[in-house]
C-alpha cells in the first residue's frame, strides 16, 4: 500500500473549523461548552422534578455530570490529538497555598462589590415581574428538594459557565486579541448568553459587564479558572434564594441596597488584587 493511500483522510467538517477566525472558533466552543454543560444538568433536574421530586437524585447525578465534562475539557479520553489543546483551553491549573489565600481575598472583595451592584438594581430598576420568579413551582417541593435545585443550579453555572467563558473562549480571544480585548469581549459574551432570563434587562448590563471584568481579570492574573469556579458557585449559592424570596434579600439593608458594600468591597477587592498579582508574577511570567 502507497505512503498516499494509508494516510489518513482529513475530516472535512476538522478541516472547515480549522479555517475559521480563531475568534470565532472561540465563541463557538465556548457556546457550546454552554449549551452541552447546561443542558444535560437541566434536563437531569427537569427529568427527576417531574416524576420523582421528593427524592432528589439530580443534585448527585449532576456532580457527576460536571465532574465528566471538566475531566473531558480538561483533555481526558478520545480524541488523544486534542486533549492538549482542551487542557490549554480549559486553563484548569492547580494554585498554590498563597496564590489560592490571595485569589479567594481579592475575589471574595470584587464579587462582593458587582453583587451589591445587582442588589443595587434590583431596589431601584424597573424590572419585569417575572425576575423575582423562578422558572419552576419551588413552594410545591419540600425544604430539601428546594435547597438541591439551588445547589445544582450554582454548581453547573460555577463549572459550566466558567469552563465556557472564562476558559475556552476567552483563551481563545486572548491568543488571538490580548487580554483587554478578551475580557471585553466574552463579558459581552455573557451578557448576550443572560438575555433569555428576565431580570437581564438593560438595567442589568452593568452588572454584567462587571462580573465579566472581575472573573476575567482572576484569570489574567492567576492563570487559571479554578477561583472562579469556587466563587461563581458560592456567589449563585448565596444570591439564588434571595432573588427568589426563599430567603430575605440582603438588598434591603440600605448599606447594600444603596450600593455602599460596591464601594467598600471594590475598593478593599483593588489592594487584595494588587497582591495577588505580586503573589501571582512568577506564575504569570512562567505561562507567558
């Protein structure tokens, strides 16, 4: 058999994705990522909530699911001629001691300071009625049925949407446009990805922004989306019963509500960022 013959035939779908714009290429995996991550861990809940909702088995079922899919992005299983291309991606690095202490500071401050923006909003936007409701009927599960929905819901979005936006597409925005142009880019991304849920009005879009620029400038700074993964989840954990009254609002207190935490948080989150990119350096100038 010829040397022509036995090589192997190009995929022409692999050859049609290798000639777009690498910026597009990056939009389009991130959306995916999106779509794919999501919609396995929606269609896990919708499947237990509507047949068997005083047993839960979704919350564990999608823990597996995400611990999957990160194992998958982060370049495990077939096909082996892309897994280092997934794990460069993904930018799943593990931290140090010190890089994980200063990363959860200035992270916890900055997160603070964009959820007192949201809080913000809400008391004083004009916003649809539908943003104070969820999408199911939570009065009609029990306590323990509601408390798993809220803990899927932050787990898939702390897992998914950072794996999405934060790690493949804005890697792939970065190579191509630098770290500013990035950041801009895949938090118009997220905005963009929100809309199909009420309380994403105009109002909103600060909010936003913000949140893109604050997870996007951790993974500038550290390398790696695992703070944010850690923070996005705690942060839905914490705000998701609020926005749907299971729990009091902390936007009532007028520090938070009159946007006075943004102030402080942000200004606190800027010195603790400063120090997690003196922390951080050597890892930066190493990955350059």
């Amino acid at each position: 058999m010829s040397e022509t013959a036995s090589a192997p035939k190009s995929s022409p779908v692999l050859g049609l994705w290798r000639r777009l714009p690498d910026t597009l290429r990056a939009l389009v995996s991130g959306f995916l990522v999106l779509i794919v991550g999501g919609g396995v861990s929606g269609a896990l809940m919708f499947a237990n909530l509507t047949t068997a909702p005083a047993a839960p088995w979704f919350l564990p079922a999608t823990m597996v699911w995400l611990w999957v899919l990160w194992r998958y992005l982060h370049g495990a299983a077939w096909p082996a001629s892309t897994s280092d291309a997934r794990r460069k991606a993904l930018r799943g690095r593990t931290l140090s001691v010190r890089e994980w202490a200063w990363a959860m500071i200035a992270g916890t401050f900055a997160v603070a300071a964009v959820m007192g923006v949201a809080f913000v909003t809400y008391r004083h936007a004009a916003l649809p009625e539908a943003a104070y409701q969820a999408e199911f009927g939570l009065a009609s599960y029990p306590w323990w049925t509601t408390a798993s929905i809220f803990a899927a819901l932050a787990l898939t979005a702390g897992v998914v949407e950072e794996a999405a936006f934060r790690g493949y597409m804005l890697s792939g925005v970065q190579r191509r446009h630098g770290w500013l142009i990035a950041i801009v880019v895949v938090s118009l991304a997220f905005y963009v990805a929100h809309l199909s849920h009420a309380y994403a009005t105009l109002a909103f879009a600060p909010f936003f922004l913000l949140h893109g620029l604050v997870f996007g400038l951790l993974v500038c700074v550290t390398r790696s989306i695992l703070p944010g993964v850690v923070l996005h989840t705690l942060s839905d954990a914490i705000v998701l019963p609020m926005q749907y009254g299971v729990v009091p609002s902390a936007g009532e207190w007028e520090f938070v509500g009159d946007g006075w935490m943004s102030v402080v948080a942000g200004a606190a989150s800027c010195l603790a960022f400063l120090r997690l990119a003196a922390v951080s350096r050597p890892t930066r100038t190493s990955l350059a």
